[in-house]
C-alpha cells in the first residue's frame, strides 16, 4: 500500500483475529491506514507519523507470560490512542491502572450505556448492543482517566483520557454487530483525530503501482488467470504497473464454462492488450481424470496437474522471477485456518497452491482487501461488470458439479445447462443479488417421455445461493416462473439430459458445490 503520507492511521496488531476488520473500517471512512506488529519501534512510529494510533484486540490477557506488550512510551508521543479490548487492556496495565482476570469470559452481544457522549461517542444513542470478547476486566483505571461507558458486567467498558486524547474501548467497535460501531470509528477518525477523508480506490491503485514498479524493476511478472474477478483484477493492476513485463497465463484444464476461453482473450488480449499466454491442457487434465469418481480425489488431481502444467509453461518463458496472484483476505484467513485443528471439509484448490519450490517470488496487492473492496477495484481498473459481478467459480471447475466419473459427453451436458442458468438468471436481473447460481450433473439416469419418444437421461440440479463470504448460505426462493424456464430450457435444448430439481438445502448443513 501507500507510503504514511498525509492523514494515515496505524494499528498496531496486538493478534486480534478482527485486525483487518479495523483497517477496513477507516478504508470505508476514506482514510489511509497501515497495520504494523505491536512491538514496532518507536522511531519507527515517528518516521511514519500517522495521525493516530489504534490498539487492536488480542487473544492474550496481560498476566499471561510471554503476551504482547507494546512499548509504553508511545502513550507520550502526542498521537490520538483509541485502544480496542485487550489494547485497552494493555494501555491500562501500562498506564499504572489494573487488570483482573474474570472467572467467566463475557462473549457476544452486550448492552452498553454510555456515560459520556463526547467525541468518540458523539450523535449516538446512550445505549446499545456491542459485541464483546474479553476474559479479563478492568478494576482500576489510570490517573487522569474517566469510565466514559459500562455494561451490567463490565463497569469499565470504556475509558477516555480527553486531554490526551487516549481512549479505550472493551468492545468492538469494528465488527458489524456492534451498533453504532461504524460511527464510533468515524468519530475516532474525524473527532479525535482530525482527519481528511481524502483516500479512495484511486490512491490505493497509485500506490500499490508504485510498489509493484519498485519490486520488480525490468524483471516480469507472471500471472495465473482464471477469468474470476480476483486474478482479473491482480492482472489488470499489475498490467497499469509494469505493461507489458506482465505475462498472464490462461490454462484450458477442459472443466471451463461455455465459452471462457474467448472471453479471457477477448477481455485480455484485445481490450487491456495484455501478453497472454493460453495453454490448452484440456487433454492432459481429463486423461488424470478418467474414471476417478471421488471428490476429494478429483480435487488432487486437478491441483497437481496444474501444477505440472503451469512450472513446465513458466520454464518456457525463460528467467521469470516474479508470480502475482489474487490472494484476498479471507484466502489468508482460510489458509491459517486449514492449518489449525479444524477439520478440511473440502481442500480449496487455487493458486496459492503452489509449492514453494518455485522459486518465484510472490506479489499479492490484494492481500488486504475483502471481496466488495476488489469489485470497486476492479471497476476503478476499467474491467468490465462482467468480471466485476460475476459469480465465484472453484478453481476445479465443473469437475465439482460433477457427481462421479467426468467424462466429455457429461462436461458437454453441464456446460449447456449451466450457460443456460447463467443466461436465464441474468435475463430476469437476479444475477446481482445473488451470490452464486449453477448447475450440477448427477450420475443417474431416469425415464421421461418426449414427443411420444421414451427418453433415459442425466438428471440436472439447480443451485442458487445467497451468501456474504461463501461460509454460511441460503436458497435462493427463486420464483416458480424462472424455475420453469430454466427447465424447460435444459430439458428441450440440452441433449442427453431429461429432468431438472432445485435444491433447498443452505450451508450449513449442505455445501454450495456438491462434489
Ligand atoms: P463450498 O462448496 O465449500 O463452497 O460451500 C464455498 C464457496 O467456495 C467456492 N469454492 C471454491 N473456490 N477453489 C475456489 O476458488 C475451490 O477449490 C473451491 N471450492 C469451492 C464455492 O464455489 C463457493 O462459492
């Protein structure tokens, strides 16, 4: 991101799973902001005077051995604090106040009264719902403080030292289900810290351009490109940076939608006249596949074959040092995640698959950013809605909405149904409101009737889900009418399949893809 020019805020990240959360609340106010490990020297906060400061929150308490302690001394640089459950925490230890730890942790919605409704809890209610996560709690705040909120449990829920402008906060204000917690930060930002509201999509364009420049020099970048808003938007940044140093590469794994390929290239090559470079290894993937009916199974296949594929066309182009990928966020989440206890439901195949031993080094600009942060990206970079607002699609492919063996004959059945969910669904302007929609080929075949003909085919399932981030989903309640010309339109132009169902199961307890 952009060097800590004029109106920037820091947050230094005491481990809170919600870190992000916060830099994307002051991007949604307009604000610069740049996260940094708590125990960031002091002159190096100085060198990048930041307009304030925030704590995040953290798993540790402040009594734990070994637990993130920042250093004090930046409670005397003259910059606006608001620190944030265990960054309160630690202010107040640091401070000469006092911490304990709680017998019972308080989780989850909380009632909160506000005791004192300036600057930071300026034009809003005396009481609300916030959400709460600590275990330990305040008993004694440091001199020249004032308990400014409190809940029934937590009698020190917020703190303020006005005159310093240090202020503290046992909630969240970042997540969604604290009320009021977006204007609580843009009280922070606008009140206590007096800044502009003068950073847009624009900047960050400027400046991660000018980060990619001065990574990579005269070398060229590599780029795996699917077609899906994210590596489309990595490429078309990497592309305003660097031209025609950049080098996409398009592989035809042969589980592709209808008519992909010629999009790719007609986006690509023809409107952002990127170097792309197409390789078709539709043979070689669907040879990996005969008869391979697991999912899972199929999953390896195709991550390894890519694999193979794209280090054998990455050693034909000769001395590339650099490889961009559309890593957001939440891939970051999901990827420490994998490798805590939970269970593997289904391993997610893309790019940041690759092993290590590639040798290239990794450019990710979209690392910090959520799903509707790329999409005002993406149209801020000139790519057309299509890219913008299109539905996920898994890196596997159709090899997931295909129930059992792949075979060409079933590839060509699900790609004709599917164009036609696409076509319908766009036709009755639902495409946007909904988070994913597609067909799915079952390996069964049953008997209907057509023109007094006794017909034996593939059944056809529909989906439609909606969806924030792909975790939970709801069924779509799609009206009987698209329903009916989804259906009749599969069944009368797409050969070899003769029945179509809905599906109504949400996630939990089902999954999107079917597998
Ligand atoms: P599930 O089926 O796990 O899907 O409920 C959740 C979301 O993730 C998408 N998905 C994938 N995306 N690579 C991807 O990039 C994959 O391997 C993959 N598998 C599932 C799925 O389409 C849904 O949006």
């Amino acid at each position: 991101m952009c060097q800590m020019s004029k109106d920037a805020i820091l947050i230094l990240d005491f481990g809170s799973q919600y870190t992000q959360l916060i830099a994307r609340r002051i991007r949604e106010h307009k604000v610069y902001s740049k996260i940094l490990p708590y125990n960031t020297s002091i002159s190096e906060i100085k060198k990048l005077k930041p307009k304030g400061i925030i704590l995040s929150g953290g798993p540790a308490s402040v009594y734990d051995k070994k637990v993130p302690h920042g250093d004090s001394h930046i409670f005397k640089l003259n910059i606006p604090i608001l620190a944030i459950c265990y960054g309160m925490q630690w202010m107040v230890y640091a401070l000469g106040g006092n911490v304990v730890q709680a017998d019972k942790h308080e989780y989850g919605r909380t009632s909160i009264e506000i005791l004192d409704s300036s600057k930071l809890f300026r034009s809003i209610k005396n009481k609300f719902f916030v959400w709460m996560s600590h275990g330990d709690y305040i008993t004694e705040i440091p001199a020249d403080f004032e308990v400014t909120a409190q809940t029934s449990n937590t009698p020190v829920a917020s703190i303020a030292n006005k005159a310093k402008n240090l202020y503290g906060v046992q909630f969240h204000p970042e997540v969604t289900h604290t009320n009021y917690g977006k204007k609580i930060i843009e009280n922070y930002l606008h009140n206590v810290c007096n800044c502009t509201a003068n950073w847009n999509m624009k900047s960050f364009i400027e400046s991660s351009c000018e980060n990619i420049k001065k990574t990579v020099g005269k070398e060229k970048i590599l780029c795996a490109l699917s077609g899906g808003v994210d590596s489309s938007t990595a490429a078309a940044l990497a592309h305003k940076a660097i031209g025609d140093q950049l080098i996409c590469m398009f592989i035809d794994n042969g589980l592709l939608r209808k008519n992909e390929l010629e999009r790719v290239i007609e986006i690509f090559q023809k409107n952002f006249h990127i170097n792309l470079d197409y390789v078709d290894a539709k043979n070689r993937f669907l040879e990996k596949l005969n008869n391979v009916v697991d999912p899972e199974e199929k999953r390896k296949i195709i991550g390894n074959e890519f694999i193979a594929v794209f280090e054998e066309e990455a050693s034909k182009l000769g001395n590339i040092k650099f490889l961009a990928q559309g890593t957001l966020y939440p891939d970051v989440i999901e990827s420490v995640s994998i490798k805590g206890p939970s269970a593997t439901i289904k391993t997610h195949h893309n790019v940041g698959g690759l092993p290590s031993t590639m040798k290239l080094k990794l450019i990710e600009p979209l690392r910090d950013l959520f799903k509707d942060e790329v999409r005002l990206l993406a149209k801020e970079l000139g790519l057309p809605d299509e890219i913008v607002w299109q539905h996920p699609f898994p890196g596997p492919g159709l090899a997931v909405r295909i129930i059992g063996a792949i075979t060409e004959e079933r590839l060509d059945i699900l790609r004709e149904s599917d164009y036609i969910v696409q076509e319908e669904i766009k036709n009755y302007k639902l495409y946007r409101n909904i988070w994913q929609s597609f067909a799915v080929l079952l390996p069964v075949k049953t008997v209907g009737v057509m023109g007094d003909k006794r017909t034996y085919e593939y059944v056809i399932g529909l989906r439609a889900v909606h969806s924030h981030d792909g975790m939970t989903a709801d069924w779509v309640k799609l009206p009987y009418e698209i329903l009916d010309k989804i259906a009749n339109r599969i069944i009368n132009e797409v050969m070899g399949a003769n029945r179509v169902v809905y599906d109504i199961t949400s996630k939990p307890p089902g999954t999107i893809e079917w597998e």
